[in-house]
C-alpha cells in the first residue's frame, strides 16, 4: 500500500482530509468572483486549472481544454494525457515543489467556492448489480428461493436512465408526483409518492468512446473516474409502473452525484476482485485481473433541524459485476460509448441489516420502521430529510475521499 504524499499544501497532509496529495480528484465550480472553472481538490483547497491553463502554465495539445468549465474535452483527450496531467500535478503541487510560488496564487479556499457538474453527461445507465441487493429486493416481492431472476448470475441487469435529472451534490430533490395504485385499489390515482427512497451506488464515468464490442480490459482502460450515486427512488411508483418494462417515472426525479471525480488512477492501490461466480460467465465478461475498489461507503440522514443518524456502512467491494464488466456488456450489442456517459453501478448492499445500501431493505419494504437519533422513525423518506453519501478508499495514513453526496427533500409540486 502507498504511504500519504506530502504537498506544500498543508491541509492536503491532514489525516481526516478526502483530498491529500494521493487523490488530486477533478470538479468545477464558481465563486462570487468568478465564472465555471475547472478545479482539482488539494485539502481544503481548490488549484483553479482553467486559470493556470489561461497564464499558460500547462502543457495541452490544444487549447481551451477547460474554458468551458467541464472536464469533458480533457477526458477526449485520452489516457496519455490523463496520466501526463496527473504527473504534473503530482510534482507541481508536491512538498518543495519549485513550482510553488506560480501556483498558489490560484488556490481558491473550498468554504468559498459552490460546486457545479463537473462533467456534461451525454448518457445515463443505471444497474442492478449488488448481489446482497438483487437478493433483498427478490426476497422481499417473491421468496429467497426464487430471489434472483434466471438471468441475474449470467449478466449485469441494467436500464436507460435520464441524464437531464442528474444533478451535482447540495441540489434540493422535490418529492415526485405520479400514478399509485396499491393491491387493494381498483384503479390508480395520481399524487406524490409516499414511498420515496434513497439508492448507494457508485457512479463510472466513460473517458473515451467506443463504437462496438470491447473486452473487460477495453472498458477499464475507458473508464475516467468515479463519483458517488444516489439513484432517488419512488418505490410506489416504481411499483404499479414497472411491468412489462421496468423502472421509467420512479427513476426519473433525480440523480445526485458526488462533486468530485475520483479517477482511476488515484484508486489504482485500492484494486480487489469481483467475488467467486455463482454461475461461469460467457467470456465476453470474464476480468482478466481485480476490477474493483476497496472503498468504504456510508450513509447518513438527517430531519431538518435534528442530527444526523447514520443508517447503514458498506463496500464497493460486494458488487457482484465491476463498472468494467458493466460497461463492456453495454458495448457488447455494437450500442456507441461517449465520453461523459455515466454508469451507475446499482444499490450496493453487504450482507447484513446495517449494510443495506436503501431503505427499502432497511425497512424491509415498510414494514420494520427503524429509529433515528433523534427518536424518529422511518420507513421512507419524509420531507425536509437530507440524506448523505460519504465514500472512501483508506490507505497508509490517508483517504482518497470523494466529498458528500447530499441532497434535501422538498415537498411535491402542486399540480398544474
């Protein structure tokens, strides 16, 4: 395991900091004093690289790779120049660094700047992956023995999802209206969901295209970075919608990611393997070595004005499929791969009570309210609920964190 890398940046050497020098994660943002711009995580500090790309201190093979704010014509720029930006960055920001002086003077302090996308997302997928989830969700609507669909063990479930409703962390979720009809109901009515959910995931974020099938080994080497996922659900909605096509209205409120991409470089030390198959996949979808993170993840919820309880910890590591193997199975059908889509990895559940990744399984469907520290209790989701994803990979003295994914319910919208 590396050790932590020192910078002059000295709150980037703080043990509880998600951005040392080891990380070196990717957002944008503005201040009041500023437009968008792009921005790498340094501590408690932003290094503004639109800026530095302006006084002409980086070395790019075209210009305004970040004039626009976003990190997606640095993605189009392909793995080279990721890994020769990465090294810059790394030297550039590293203790005695002779680079110093050029560049703190565009270090922006985190406490004043707002955080945006940091990426324009072309396309969305969202997955079904978590095997402890799949099983749940199967135990709770059918029994354990028939759990898990016939296809389940053979390839990574997924659906299309809305990239317009993806939304950058600290952005207010308004509690979706829409058709609900419970069993003993002779028809549906419409109104706001009372059953709305949470979802864990990770996000993977696709850095360079395709235009057919690709290898699991392809689709690693595409993949840019990661954020963490919350994938908003309306489970009553989802309910009466979802056959014969699945998920569509329920999902389609919102996503909220984390404001900072991870890249894959800086998770490389963190690389485990997928767990033992239940059933031998085809070989389109075999890892020809570890495709996933030890990453440690948790969730927190808050009523407004009350403290937060934290309801569930677990791991990237329990994903059954890898973002690889997800994304080398989306290409499989000759579907085109762009820079910026995004792949979300499924609710990520561990296999007990306290790592179930949505409320759903932590309420075991509604039925087993759970109680806050407040003295609350829930099932789902109540208005003015903030929830709050936190992830990160640990190694020797240091984290590669990736900032919270948080948002805030409001209620439902009347109607027109």
């Amino acid at each position: 395991m590396t050790q932590l890398l020192r910078s002059w940046v000295e709150s980037a050497n703080a043990a509880e900091t998600d951005f040392p020098l080891n990380n070196l994660p990717y957002g944008s943002f503005l201040t009041p004093q500023t437009s968008r711009r792009c921005g790498v995580a340094i501590g408690s500090q932003i290094l503004d690289v639109s800026a530095l790309e302006q006084v002409g201190l980086l070395d790019l093979p075209q210009d305004n790779v970040f004039a626009e704010g976003t990190w997606n014509r640095f993605m189009a720029l392909g793995p080279q120049h990721w890994a020769e930006f990465r090294a810059f960055l790394t030297d550039a920001l590293g203790d005695g660094s002779p680079r110093q002086g050029d560049l703190q003077k565009h270090l922006v302090p985190m406490a004043s700047a707002a955080m945006e996308m940091p990426f324009t997302i072309t396309e969305y997928t969202d997955f079904y992956a978590g095997r402890h989830h799949a099983f749940n969700v199967g135990s709770l609507f059918r029994d354990p023995a028939n759990a898990l669909p016939p296809n389940w063990l053979h390839m990574p479930i997924g659906y299309n999802g809305r990239a317009s409703s993806v939304v950058v962390s600290g952005t207010d979720v308004i509690r979706p209206n829409g058709q609900l009809k419970s069993p003993d109901m002779d028809a549906p009515v419409f109104g706001p969901s009372k059953r709305f959910d949470m979802e864990l995931e990770m996000g993977a974020i696709v850095g360079t295209p395709s235009d057919g099938p690709i290898t699991v080994q392809q689709a690693d080497d595409m993949i840019f970075g990661y954020v963490l996922l919350n994938d908003w659900s309306a489970r009553d909605i989802q309910a009466w919608e979802y056959a014969p096509l699945g998920p569509f209205q329920a999902k389609a409120t919102a996503t909220t990611i984390s404001p900072w991409i991870v890249t894959k470089a800086a998770l490389e030390p963190f690389r485990t393997s997928t767990p033992p198959r239940e059933k031998e996949l085809l070989p389109y979808l075999r890892e020809p070595g570890p495709m996933l993170f030890d990453i440690e993840l948790e969730v927190g919820l808050a009523p407004e004005g009350k403290p937060e309880t934290i309801l569930s910890r677990t791991n990237y590591n329990e994903m059954y499929y890898s973002a690889a193997q997800q994304l080398a199975h989306h290409a499989s059908s000759g579907c085109p791969m762009r820079v910026g889509d995004l792949l979300g990895s499924g609710t990520i559940s561990g296999p007990e009570k306290q790592n179930r990744g949505s409320l759903l399984e932590l309420s075991w469907g509604g039925r087993e309210p759970f109680t806050l520290d407040s003295g609350e209790t829930r099932t789902f989701l109540e208005d003015g609920d903030t929830l709050t994803l936190r992830g990160a990979a640990r190694g020797d003295g240091y984290r590669i964190g990736f900032g919270a994914c948080r948002g805030k319910i409001l209620p439902a919208r009347d109607l027109p």
